[in-house]
C-alpha cells in the first residue's frame, strides 16, 4: 500500500515582512519544492545544498500558472483554486490521494491566517470578501488532521510566530471563519474594516471578532 513519502518542512519566517517561506523535501528521492521563496530563494538554495536535496520546482500561493496535478519526487501535488485575497491565489495540496498515507499538507498562502488572526484585508486589486470566504470554506471541506501551513503571521504580544495548524482548529478556532460564522457575517467584518492591510488590519479585524464573540 502507497504511503506518503517521508517528507521533510522547513519554514522560514521573514520579521520585517512578516511572512513565511517553505522547504519541502522528499526525503526519499531528494526532489524538493519551495514555496513563496520570494527574497529567500537564495537562503534556501544554500540550505538544500547543504540537505543534498535537488530543486523541482518554485511555487507561488499569490499566482500560479501550470498543471493543476504534478509530482514533487514521490509526492503527488493538487493546485486548489482559492481566490478572494487577492484574485490569482492557490493552495498546493501535498499528499492527496495516497491511501495510508500521512495528513494531508496544505500550503494556504495568505488565504489563511492562525485561528487568533482569522485571515487578511481583502485590499489588493480584484480582492473580494465572499470570494474569500468561499475559498475558505474549500479549504475547510478537506479532513479536519490536514496540516495547513499559513504565508504570513503577525503574532500579537506574548506569541511566538506560528506557522501550522490543522482544519480542525482553524474550524474550531478562527475568530471570523469558525463553525457557526456565516458568509454574511464574515464580508460584513471585512467591509467594517476594510482599509490598511497586514497587521492594522489584522487588530481590527481581532477587536471586532471577539467583540462580536462576547
């Protein structure tokens, strides 16, 4: 029985932009992929070098144009289409379709934040709130042990950055998309604060959700 391949995650997240970027290996062939390399591409070059690893492919969760199914090494990729934060955004699914296998991993972009932060400002050029929502709920569908992995962090004071959760906990957790949240309610909060991106926003958006959750 197929089982998901050994599979090696290493993050990096960028303090002065706030974002995230991904390694990920198959540690049985060496092929890897990274994912929103941006202006750490050539940190991670040098950090595969020194795994031995071969480079298959760059990957960007803001646009992406190509298959929508293909390999990295052993492991089967899905593009799943998720706009609303910005209009070309997609999410790569790892994993998908190996019975046996380990949880799902799934690289979200900016479409999601950590349960605290619920998601970004829907700001950008062609960026829409229901859109988003629905992209969301997409990603909410997948099993609850699936293993997101977010783009961005802001972590408010006395938090680490976070990079990982589950369907499970966003489902749970969110503070704008959890279970019981409805569409409405969600492009409501949007409209309420819609404005300055990144971390303005996402305070905004935590005041408002746990006003609205007391």
């Amino acid at each position: 029985m197929s089982r998901l391949p050994p599979l090696r995650i290493e993050s990096h997240f960028d303090r002065a932009a706030l974002s995230l970027s991904y390694l990920v290996l198959d540690s049985g062939t060496g092929s890897a992929a990274l994912i929103d390399p941006a202006d750490c591409a050539s940190r991670w070059a040098e950090r595969l070098r020194a795994l031995g690893g071969t480079l298959a492919c760059q990957l960007c969760t803001r646009a992406f144009e190509g298959a929508e199914t293909f390999g990295v090494g052993r492991l089967p990729v899905r593009v799943m289409r998720t706009p609303g934060q910005v209009p070309g955004a997609v999410s790569f699914v790892f994993g998908e379709g190996l019975p046996g296998g380990d949880a799902l991993v799934v690289f979200v972009g900016q479409t999601l934040l950590m349960p605290d932060l619920g998601t970004a400002g829907c700001v950008a050029p062609g960026s829409d709130a229901r859109t988003l929502f629905r992209s969301i709920n997409r990603l909410l569908a997948l099993p609850p042990d699936a293993r997101l992995f977010t783009g961005r962090d802001v972590p408010p004071p006395g938090r680490e950055p976070r990079c990982e959760c589950t369907v499970a906990e966003q489902r749970e957790r969110n503070i704008h998309v959890r279970n019981g949240i409805s569409e409405e309610a969600f492009v409501a909060l949007h409209a309420a604060c819609n404005g300055p991106a990144a971390p303005a926003f996402v305070a905004n958006v935590r005041s408002r959700a746990w006003a609205a959750a007391d």
